[in-house]
C-alpha cells in the first residue's frame, strides 16, 4: 500500500544543457526555456493538488532556482528549501565543458554513451590544468560541505554518485519522509538516476537506458519500507515527454557543432 508520495526532479533546461555540453559542477544558470519548464512543472504540480513540506536541492544554482520557481508557481514559497553538495550532478571529471556531439564525432557514440551511462565507469579525472578546475574548487560554496575540500570528487561513475548521496540520503531525508513529509528532491539527471536506481532496485545494466528530461516531476510511491509500491510516473503530456527524453539520448549523437 501507498503510504508516502516523493518527488524527484532534474532541474529545467540549463545553458550548457541548450548548448550540449557537460556541465556537471559547473554552476550555470537556467536557460529562458529551462525557466519556462520550472514555472510549467509548478503550475501542474499545483493544478493536481500537490503540497510540499520540504524540498532538498543540490548546491548548483540550476537546481536552487528550480525548487524556487517551482514552488513559486504553487504559491508555496515558505516551504524550506534544505542544499547539500550530496545531491550534486555527477563530476564529469575532465569531460566537464566539451561537447558530447563532438566528443562523439572524435571518440565516437559507444564511448560516449559509456562515459554518460555505464554504471560504473568513472570518467578520467578533472585536474588543475582544466580549465574549469579552479572556478569549481576555489568556490566558496565548496568550503561548506561535510567533507574537507581536498577530499571532493575529481570524477565520479554513477556507482560513485550514489555512494556519496546514500548516507544523506538515510540521515536527512529519510527522517523526514518517515514523519510523513511530502518531499521534493530538486536535482540533477544523474543524481536522480542514482536514487531511483537505489529505489526501484534496477539493475546496473538497466540503469543505463533511465534518462530523465529536465523540468518533468517523478512521482514515487513508496510502502512503509521505502520501496515503491507502482513503476515511477513522469508527470505531464506523455508525448512530450518522450520527444524530451528522446531529446536527451540523442545529444550523444555524433555531429559536428555549428
Ligand atoms: O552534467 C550535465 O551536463 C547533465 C547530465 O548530462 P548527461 O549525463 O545527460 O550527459 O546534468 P544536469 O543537466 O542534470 O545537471
């Protein structure tokens, strides 16, 4: 029997998702469109009766700005809005700011979709000649989280995202779904990949054909045990939804940037 509801979210559309580039711990903000999304996914959030207690997000502002739009749009702004890096996007290592149509074209689609979807295959590391190293680590918002900087990911498989997300997962969100809270999870494609993985029990071979378009709420079902109860529900127009996530499959795809 259904007894909690949880809702898992990949942000809207962020400007890197637009120009299909790996953004990962990059902090980019939200694309026009990826706004529109938001504001979308809140309206019919509100439209089908929903109410939030408590929402968690990431510490990248694509994921912040969406818990806010979203519970915006529902007129729910005084929900409290919890951030941990544990919910970050997985780092995409030295992959971070190249483009995956590209890095098709160069290394080609199998390997790409095995960086972008394989389990357990880490990425090779981002280091300090990267040029984006130094605007991720020497960000302030890195100097609050429950591990000393030093000891942040370099790269991580989805294996490692879920390995650093389950012990928040079990300490801080779990108490609060017990006390019955609806809870929003406002994230990022593979940090929610990783939890349903973990929920849902899929397997680390089927995990890899999960993907998830921005800005559609999941709707899980769960028992007394945290286990669903009903497969996962995308919320929204089913036909779009597919074009979106056909959207996202696609940008592995070999072309050469315009
Ligand atoms: O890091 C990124 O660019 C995407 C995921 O990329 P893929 O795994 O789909 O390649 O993460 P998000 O937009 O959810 O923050």
């Amino acid at each position: 029997m259904s007894k909690y509801k949880l809702f898992l979210l990949r942000h809207g559309e962020g400007a890197w998702n637009k120009e299909n580039r790996f953004c990962s711990w990059v902090d980019q903000k939200l694309s026009k469109d990826g706004v529109k999304e938001a504001q979308d996914c809140g309206r019919l959030l509100k439209e089908q009766g929903y109410k939030f207690d408590l929402v968690f997000t990431s510490i990248l502002s694509r994921s912040i700005q969406t818990a806010w739009l979203v519970l915006e749009a529902m007129g729910q702004e005084w929900v409290p809005v919890v951030k941990s890096w544990r919910l970050n996007e997985r780092h995409y290592g030295s992959l971070i700011g190249l483009n995956r149509a590209e890095m098709a074209l160069q290394h080609g689609e199998e390997k790409v979709k095995l960086w972008r979807r394989s389990y357990d295959i880490t990425p090779p590391p981002i280091d300090e000649s990267h040029p984006y190293f130094l605007e991720i680590y020497n960000d302030r918002r890195y100097t609050t989280c429950d591990v000393p900087k030093e000891n942040l990911p370099r790269a991580e498989s989805l294996k490692e995202v879920l390995d650093r997300l389950l012990p928040y997962w079990g300490s801080t969100v779990v108490p609060e779904i017990r006390k019955g809270r609806t809870v929003l999870i406002s994230a990022h494609g593979n940090s929610c990949r990783a939890l349903l993985k973990y929920l849902e029990g899929i397997s680390d071979k089927d995990i890899a054909s999960v993907t998830l378009p921005t800005g559609i709420p999941v709707l899980l079902e769960l028992d007394e045990n945290l286990k669903p109860v009903k497969p996962r529900q995308l919320l929204g127009d089913q036909a779009k939804i597919q074009a979106a996530i056909r959207k996202v499959e696609d940008q592995g795809k070999a072309k050469p940037s315009t």
